[in-house]
C-alpha cells in the first residue's frame, strides 16, 4: 500500500496551535475532514488564510465539513468574492444549510449569486428545519424512466456522474414522474443491455420511503429497518422530491465527529 506524507516542516505547533509560515501543496492531500479539523483549531486569520490557499472547488469540499458555527464566521471573514466562489461549487443541500444559519442580509447576497437551477433546488431544500429528511435530503440523485433500458440507463449514468456526489442506485419511475422502485449501481452493472429497468428494479415499498417533515428519529428507524444506505423523499403525491444518504443522517446525529 501506498504511503503518502505530509511536509509539516513548513508548519510550527506552537501551545497546540498549527502556525502556517507557507502552506504545503501536500497539505491538499488530506481529506477534507481532516483539513476541516485544522482549520476549526486554528485562529480565524489562520484558518482564513488556509481557505484562500486552496481551489474554490477543493474548498468547498472542505467547507461542507467544517462545524455549523465556524462556517458561519469563516463566510464573513473571507468577504463575498471569496466566500460566493466557494458556496457556488458546494452541493444545493450543503448550501441550503448555510443559508439557514447566516444573517438575512447575507443569504439574499448569495442566494442572487446562484445559477437558477441550483438557485431553485436551495429555495426548495431551505423551507424545511435541517433535522428532518426534507433538511437533510440531497436533490443530486438519479431517477429515469422504467421503460428505459440498462443500455440507456447506463449511458445517461456516464453523462451525469461526474455532477453527482454518488450515485448506489437509480430511482424508477413512471411516466407521471411516480416513484416505482430502485436498481442498485451493481445489478446495473451485471445486466443485459436490452433489459428493461421494470423486469429488474426493486419495487419500492411504502414504508420504506421517506416525507420531507419525518423528523431524524423516524429517518434513523427507516433506514436501520430497512438496511437503506439512502432512503428516497417523496411528496404527498409519491412523486421523489429527495434522497436521503446515510452519511448526512450520522453529520446530524454527530455534527462534531
């Protein structure tokens, strides 16, 4: 196994504080967790300075780790031209859960910055309190028609997967948009092209689905219940409005892990 190691000759523990002289290009190499953590025990100048040495991209990786309360006061310190380059590239639910703790003032500023479809997915994500699934939903998830073949399927994956965080399954659905079932990304994988999701999906049953104002206890009940991985958010009609990944049901119940 490869082992690769960070250049810390270029940063100084000073009483447990990282004092950054330069910042090493190895320091990138961590995960964004892990350079959350840094900047969170740094100072703000610091922590600041640390933000702007990295890629608006690599930064909002970073950003969508670091504490609800650090993220606040970092955005007011790197300015809006900084700060609106780095929430542009985080993910709408990520972003809808900035909005929710910055100043009214602040968020009207970014929320104008926004391209006009991730600017609809944050308007939608936002009315919902953060500790339920409509809060904690992700509207990056792929749903195509049941009708579709895997061939089809397959092609419209490689199209979309770099935009997506991750993609375990497609959601199925019908021609009015009805949610029917999932294929997971594996049984895609393994089947014949000319098949039809229909003759392959697993059906979706009810209770195994989620409503946007189910609060967290109920979501951890469902996907424990059910072995889910990511639960599907549909509407009163059953059309999917949402899914809701595992990792962001545990950044809620441990927001300081």
């Amino acid at each position: 196994m490869k082992v690769s190691f960070i250049d810390w000759r270029k940063a100084q523990p000073i009483k447990g504080i990282l004092k950054l002289d330069t910042i090493s290009k190895d320091l990138t190499k961590l995960h964004p967790a892990d350079l959350a953590n840094i900047i969170e025990d740094l100072s703000l100048k610091q922590g600041s300075k640390l933000v702007r040495t990295l890629d608006a991209e690599m930064a909002a990786k970073v950003f969508e780790e670091i504490e609800p309360a650090v993220k606040k006061i970092l955005v007011s310190y790197l300015g809006p031209e900084k700060a609106s380059k780095i929430v542009e590239k985080m993910s709408a639910d990520e972003i809808a859960d900035l909005m929710q703790i910055l100043p009214q003032d602040d968020r009207e500023k970014f929320l104008t910055l926004l391209q006009n479809g991730k600017l609809k997915k944050v308007e939608k994500l936002i009315k919902y309190p953060q500790d339920t699934a409509g809060g904690l939903m992700n509207t990056d998830y792929m749903s195509v028609n049941q009708d579709w073949t895997v061939e089809q399927t397959m092609d419209e994956l490689r199209r979309v997967y770099t935009s997506m965080r991750s993609v375990l399954y497609v959601y199925v659905v019908d021609k009015n948009e009805i949610l029917k079932g999932a294929v997971s990304l594996r049984r895609l994988i393994t089947a014949k092209p000319n098949v039809k999701l229909k003759d392959i999906m697993k059906r979706m049953q009810k209770r195994a689905v989620l409503k946007p104002y189910q609060d967290i206890k109920e979501i951890v009940g469902v996907m424990t219940k059910y072995n889910l991985y990511t639960a599907a958010v549909v509407d009163e009609k059953n059309m999917m409005v949402g899914m809701v990944a595992i990792d962001d049901v545990m950044r809620c119940l441990a927001p300081k892990s």
